[in-house]
C-alpha cells in the first residue's frame, strides 16, 4: 500500500507524517508540498516527496502516481469557492490516476447554518460528498476536528496579562481536540480499511466540551495565574486580532460558538484508537511552560 499526504509540512500535516510512520514504513509514504526545497529534512529522513499545487491537476497526477491510500488535508485559505475548486481538482486527479481511497480533513463548523466564514465549505462536504463519490470507484471517510487546543498554549502569556478569556461565546461550550490525537486519528483511519470503507463521518473530540469559565480555571490551575472570563463582543474580537489576519474569520468561528454550533463530543477517537483523547488539563499542562 501507497499512502500520500497532502499538507506534509504543516502543523497536522507534520504530526500525521509522523504517526504514519509507526504503522506503515516510510518508503510507502509520500508527502505532497508546495516547496520541495522547503521540505529538505523530510527527504534526508528517507521520505519520498512530490510537488504539487491544488490549482495544477496535472501536479497531482504526477504525484499520485501508484498512490492508494490519500490524506488530504486542504490548504489555509479563506476562500470558500478556492477550497471547494482544490478538492474537486484533487477529485479529478485520483480519479485519472486511479486512487481508490481517500481521508478527508474536515471541521467540525458544517452546519448550514454556521456563520464561520469557511463554514459552506465544511458544510459542502458532507452535503456533496457521498454523492460526488457514489458514482466514483473511491472509498472514503470525512474526519473532522474539533478545534484545536494547541492554539491555546502559546495564546495563554497574552491571557494572563488580560487576567481574562475573552472569547465571544456568552454561556455557551467549544469542542476541542489536539492535533497529536487527531493526527493519531487519522492515521490509523488511513491505515485499517474497515474504518474509512462505506463513507464514514467522524468527529474528533475530548472526551467533554468546556465553556469558558471551565476553560478560564483549568488556565488558571495550569499557569498559577488568575485567568477570568470577560467576553468582548464579535466585532471587538475581530478588531483586537485584525492585524494578525484573520480577526474576522476568528470572530465568525466564535459567532458561530455563542450559537450553540461548536459543542458537540463524540467517543470517536476512542472508537478508532482503543484509548481516551487527552483532556484539556493534562494537554495544557504537559505543552504550557512557564
């Protein structure tokens, strides 16, 4: 078996490159990136490596060349239409080449009613998918995140100098998950045919959601510093954190958790792995130094 992972160099790219090692050796694993050059270690380490570009079809034929089994983890663009026309390229080129199974990265926000501003893609999958692939020689599985904790870690100096979470939530809980579990996740998904051979859905939580006054104590306790919760509305979220980039992507994520959209757990993980997800204080507290 030949298994491809798209996104290789990224943060869930990087820890699915390595999870797979532990289940299939490296020389049935190829890694697709936009930079080769960028990619050098990974190639020193004995990995096989394909450049490819979501927009370029004929890349992605190159690459998945005698591929079986494909990970795809889509690109970090905000634009709707672009996710949706690099997923359906990438359809079109395992379909040319003949690659038989894919394990789509998803997230949890594919409510139709989800105001996340990448919301119509996540909701297009589970809405076109099966009947994309139906008429199509693909086995399948969507896997979606929960959100990530990891954010969290690095975000907690600029929480303790707040004294406060200021998530726009209100009352309301999140999901969330690391990405070393999901990658484990994913994984073994790709790995064990039964789990992602009639179009299986999951979602990829802790075993419990937290809302913001769990959250804000469970910082607390991890940081020995006093963390509240004092919410800001949406629009001054999206003002605070526009100079990164993304505030008002980041707001619309949080407009759709005060709806009630963001909460819900699942023991997926537990199914696919045979062991609990780390929780929300061992994961801070084992990545959080002070």
């Amino acid at each position: 078996m030949q298994y491809f992972i798209t996104g290789a160099t990224g943060h869930l790219g990087s820890k699915v490159v390595a999870e797979l090692s532990k289940l299939v050796p490296k020389d049935a694993i190829r890694l697709g990136v936009h930079t080769p050059a960028k990619a050098a270690g990974l190639k020193n380490a004995g990995y096989q490596l394909a450049a490819i570009n979501y927009t370029d079809t004929s890349t992605m034929v190159s690459a998945f060349q005698g591929v079986d089994v494909l990970i795809y983890i889509p690109s970090l663009t905000y634009d709707v239409q672009d996710r949706i026309n690099e997923f359906e390229n990438t359809l079109t080129a395992m379909k040319t080449v003949g690659v038989k199974n894919i394990v789509d990265v998803s997230f949890i926000a594919d409510q139709f009613n989800n105001p996340f501003q990448m919301a119509g893609y996540y909701a297009y999958l589970p809405a076109y998918l099966p009947a994309r692939l139906a008429s199509s020689p693909f086995g399948y599985a969507v896997i979606k995140n929960a959100l990530y904790a990891d954010p969290l870690v690095p975000y907690l100096p600029e929480l303790i100098q707040r004294q406060n979470v200021i998530y726009p939530v209100g009352d309301q809980a999140m999901s969330f998950i690391s990405r070393q579990n999901s990658a484990t996740a994913i994984a073994h998904v790709a790995v064990k045919d039964y789990l992602r051979d009639h179009g299986q859905n999951y979602l990829l939580t802790m075993k419990q959601n937290y809302n913001m006054v769990e959250l804000s104590t469970i910082m607390t306790k991890v940081t020995g510093q006093p963390i509240g919760y004092s919410p800001v509305s949406i629009r001054e979220f999206a003002d605070i954190y526009r100079f990164e980039g993304d505030g008002d992507e980041l707001a619309s994520m949080y407009a759709a958790a005060a709806k009630g959209l963001m909460d819900k757990t699942t023991d997926d993980f537990q199914r696919i792995t045979g062991h609990l997800p780390q929780d929300m204080s061992s994961f801070l507290t084992q990545n959080y130094h002070k």
